[in-house]
C-alpha cells in the first residue's frame, strides 16, 4: 500500500507551509461527504459543543488502557488520542486544525496528570492530516479523523501499546470511552484517567436530541439519551473501543448541559485513509 507523505508545517485545504502540495488522497473507497458540510476553517476555531470527554463512569487503574495518549498544545492538556503503532497517533480533526505542529506534543503511558509516572513517554511530532473531507454540518464537525507522525518511535511496553485498527462490521454493543475531561457538566477536567463502557445506539436514536442528526457510516451514537454516562467537555479525540480494536474517535455532543448522548467518528469508514498514511 502506498503510503499519504507528510511535509513539515501546517496543514490546510490541501497545502503545507511555503505553499508546498501535499499528495492527493488515493481513497477510492472513501464515501463522498455530505452536500451541507461545510470546509473546515483555516484557524483552530472553539468548537464549543463539539469537545467532549467522559461523564460518570469510573476511574482506570494504572495502564488499564495503553493505548490512550494526551495531546498537549503549549504545554496544557487539549485532547485525547490512540496508538495505532509506534509511530501514528489517530485523534479527531477538531482537535489539530490550526493548531501549529510545533506546539504539540504527545504524552503516553499516563494516567495521573499532575504525577509524573515513570512509565510516561512524551514525543514532538513531525506533523499531522486531518481527512480532507472534514467540515462542519449545523456546527458539528463530520469526517472527525486525523492522524498525528511522532518525531520518534515510541517503546512499546505493559504501559505502552498500539489498539488494532477494525477489519470488519462485527455487531457493536457495549464499548468502552476512556479520557481526563470534566466528570459533569460545568467541573474541570479530570485529573485522573477515566473510563465508561457504554451501548452502542443506532444512529437514528440521536435525532432530536443534538445539534443535528446523525450521517449513518460516519458517526455513532452511543451513551444514554439522558447522559447519564458519556461525553462532556474537555478530551475530543480519545477512544472508544471494543474486542481490543478502535471503533471510535470522541467527536461531539449536546451543548455545555453534556446531558444527552455522545457522537463518535465511526473509524471502520476511515480505515483505508489512515492506513495510507501509518501502513
């Protein structure tokens, strides 16, 4: 498989800094984007709704999940992310556009924010993609997947592990939501790795409930109509995941209330885009 390039500086709508082109995308198997999106803007905007982490749920133990990272833009936590080998980082677009790849930096093997942990690797990185269909429809971003190329591999270990991308359309019931945002509405994040293992809904049950309904293949709806346990502010990008693979990207929700359920970028969709990058 041939495999996207990535070129120093910033990426947007097709260039990198210096006006250099980045390849075409080579997905013949990518499904168009819905005709209401709209592009992606050039600066990182405040996508309000749209950051989302866990609410409720309980608290993992120490390397409970290895494959989750932290995304820190100017030394402060901004996202979450997941391994997919030693050298990529999936997370969501919303989370990288407009943000300069200098400021980033990526923190595996964490679990306690303000501990340093021995088993903690922290990596620059070179650059990132975000997929070029990314936009927003009724201010909710659609296509939410981006892929982040470490400046050094990372040391795989009990605290340090790669989550498999999804092969197949194998039923979804319960998965599994881990990151460090606010445990309810209105809190600060969480200083602590969280987790909530939550139904998976189709996704006709969102419509009524959030900003818009849901484009089936792109998006899941997952969490309880009453939030009780699901995303809140604080940690776009991290996991959901099941059987040991990733099925999901934290993507948005309902408003500031984080009372409703949480939407999540379906990656079966986007496999073979990311796996022309990572390989």
């Amino acid at each position: 498989m041939k495999r996207q390039r990535l070129f120093a500086g910033f990426i947007a709508a097709g260039l990198v800094g210096c006006g250099v082109p980045v390849e075409p995308q080579q997905d013949p198997q990518q499904t168009p984007p819905p005709a209401e999106v709209t592009p992606a803007p050039e600066a990182n905007a405040a996508v309000g709704e749209a950051e989302q982490e866990i609410i409720g749920g309980a608290y993992a133990y120490q390397n409970q999940f290895p494959y989750q990272v932290r995304l820190l833009v100017n030394g402060g936590h901004y996202c979450g992310g997941t391994i997919v080998n030693a050298n990529w980082i999936v997370t969501a677009a919303h989370c990288v556009v407009g943000v300069s790849p200098q400021s980033i930096v990526v923190v595996a093997g964490d679990n306690i924010i303000n501990t340093y942990e021995s088993t903690e690797q922290a990596r620059t990185i070179v650059n990132y993609a975000y997929h070029p269909a990314f936009g927003y429809a009724g201010n909710a971003p659609v296509h939410d997947v981006a892929v982040i190329l470490l400046s050094s591999p990372l040391a795989f270990n009990y605290a340090v592990l790669p989550l498999a991308l999804p092969t197949d359309t194998a039923p979804l019931t319960y998965l599994t939501a881990s990151g460090w945002g606010n445990t309810f509405a209105g809190s600060g994040q969480s200083n602590s790795l969280k987790y909530a293992n939550l139904p998976n809904n189709p996704v006709s049950a969102c419509d009524g409930y959030l900003l818009r309904n849901l484009y089936p293949n792109f998006e899941l709806c997952v969490g309880y109509a009453n939030g009780i346990e699901g995303g809140c502010h604080g940690d776009s990008g991290g996991p959901l995941a099941a059987g040991g693979v990733l099925r999901g990207i934290v993507s948005w929700g309902r408003g500031y209330s984080c009372d409703s359920y949480t939407v999540f970028t379906d990656v079966l969709t986007y496999v073979p885009w990311i796996r022309s990058f990572t390989g």
